[in-house]
C-alpha cells in the first residue's frame, strides 16, 4: 500500500446528521415494545462520515451538505470543523431542522431510521457555487441521502471537469444507466444489490461493472469482479466488533483514499476493509475511523 507525499483533494457532496442510538438486548420484532439498556447520540450522516473518514486519512477535504440553524446544526459544524474539513460550502437554513438518524443497535447490528429535514434543501445550485472547486480535487465522493437530482449533477459536473466520481449506493435505490457509467466506483451492500441494480444476479452484476462495483456484507466482506476473476477479501474479528453502523462509509473512505494516491484496486479494498474494520470497534459512526498515522507512524 502506497500514500504519496502529495495531499489528496476530495469534494464529499452529502448528509450530515446527528444519530440517535437506542441499544436494546434484541432488535424489537415489529409491534414489540423494548427497553433500551442505554442511549446516546453521535455524530453521523453518510456523507458528514465520509468527510471526515478521508480527512483523517489526510485529505483536504470539502464538505457539501446542509443543516439547520439550530443546535444540532452548530454542533455538526464544529465538528467538521474540528475534524479539518472544509465546511466553507456547508449552506445552513431556518426552513428545515438539521438531519437526524434514530438508530436501534443490538449486538452490533443496527437498525436506522433517517430523518433528512435539511440534507433534503442540498440543492444543484449550492453544487453550482462550489464550481471552481470542482476543477481542482483529486476525487468527489457521492452517497443517497441527498436528493437524486443533487447526485446526479454533481457527477454530470465532475465528469465535465474530468474528475473521478466515487458512489456508495446506500441507503439503496436503482441507478439508471447515466450515473453507473459515469462513476468510477461504487461501493453498494449485498442485501441491497438487487434494489440498486434491479433483477440482475450478484455476479452478473459484477462482471458487469469489473473493477467498478464492489459489493459488501456486513461481515466486513467486499468482493469485486478484476475482469478475470472473483476477487474476494474479508477483514474480521468477531471479538472486536461492537457496533456496525458507518462500516461502508469507513470503507469508502478507505478506498477513496487508497484509490487517490494510485493504488491498485486490490489494494484499495484491502484498505477499505482495515478501515471499516477499526470503525467498527468503537460505537458511532465516525468515533473509530482511523488516522494516517495509524498507518504511517
Ligand atoms: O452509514 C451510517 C450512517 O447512516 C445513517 O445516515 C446514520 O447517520 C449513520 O451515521
């Protein structure tokens, strides 16, 4: 694995939101009602992960998001802040209240109602100010918790700019053709390909997109199709982990990472494997994401 002297540039266009977690002995069973054994919130938000899962990699980081001008709101800001990233494009509106996840976890495993509120106000016009931006990063990185108009422009404008565009498909919903053939990678949950792709088969699917889709389970899995063969790698320890919320953004940033200082597409899964691995192992979504020094040290 290689990390080049020079700084990688990464626009991270997305969601931010604050994540309520509830843990319970059991993921309540529809009309059950549980009790919680403890609650407490985290920062969190698809795209806010990301964000700050690259900047600490080492990134020069741009946040695109938006928040309310509430509490919340300011909270997300100092802590981008306070994570190095840019939040210069991050808009803030009185229409809507800051993002918010209301997360049931047991054992790990988590369940995740999101409530967008003002990720929903992201607008193709806040992409427009950022414009110059866009024609000096590395990579921009992409996820579904803004609006399909906003994803879609956002790739059509770091296509112009002859940019890389990397997905992750989550929460899921079937992309069209224009999207998948503009994108260089895209990183999307086994449980969830067939809503992403339609009715296609995992290795239709695959070999499809080779070196393109890279497919994840919550096991800490990813496999891809190198135009030869399956590739498969898997990066657990049963022991360690204590919460999979944010795994796949762990992932994406690992791999943006790896993917922008020239890696080989082997090299960038197994890296997004060892970073989601260490999200894992502390609850919160971004608590554990790991530092460059980690790996440079
Ligand atoms: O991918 C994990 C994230 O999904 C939801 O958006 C939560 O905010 C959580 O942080």
């Amino acid at each position: 694995m290689n990390f080049s002297s020079v700084q990688p540039k990464i626009i991270v266009v997305g969601s931010s939101s604050i994540d309520l977690v509830l843990e319970t002995e059991k993921l309540p069973a529809p009309n059950d009602t549980v009790l919680a054994i403890n609650s407490d919130s985290y920062f969190g938000g698809k795209g806010a992960n990301q964000a700050v899962g690259t900047a600490r990699l080492g990134a020069s980081v741009y946040f695109i998001g938006c928040v309310g001008m509430d509490p919340l709101g300011q909270q997300i800001m100092r802590n981008l802040v306070n994570e190095n990233v840019n939040v210069g494009f991050v808009a803030e509106t009185d229409r809507e209240a800051t993002g918010t996840a209301y997360v049931t976890s047991s054992d790990g495993n988590a369940a995740i109602v999101v409530v967008p509120a003002a990720n929903k106000l992201l607008s193709t016009k806040h992409i427009e100010d950022a414009d110059r931006y866009f024609q000096t990063v590395d990579l921009i990185l992409v996820q579904l918790e803004v609006s399909l108009e906003v994803v879609e422009y956002t790739i059509r404008k770091a296509k112009k700019y002859g940019k890389k565009v990397g997905l992750y498909a989550s929460p899921a919903m079937k992309l069209n053709e224009e999207i998948l053939e503009n994108v260089d990678f895209v990183v999307a949950k086994s449980s969830e390909l067939y809503i992403v792709f339609g009715e296609e088969e995992k290795e239709q699917v695959l070999e499809k997109y080779f070196n393109k889709v890279f497919v994840r389970d919550d096991t800490n899995s990813t496999i891809y199709f190198d135009g030869t063969e399956m590739k498969y790698f898997r990066n657990h320890n049963d022991n360690k982990t204590v919460h999979k919320m944010g795994m796949g953004d762990a992932f994406t940033s690992g791999f943006a990472i790896a993917f922008c200082h020239n890696n080989s597409i082997e090299e960038c899964v197994k890296f997004g494997n060892e970073v989601s691995l260490k999200v894992s192992t502390k609850k919160g979504s971004q608590t554990g994401l790991p530092r460059m020094s980690d790996y440079t040290a």
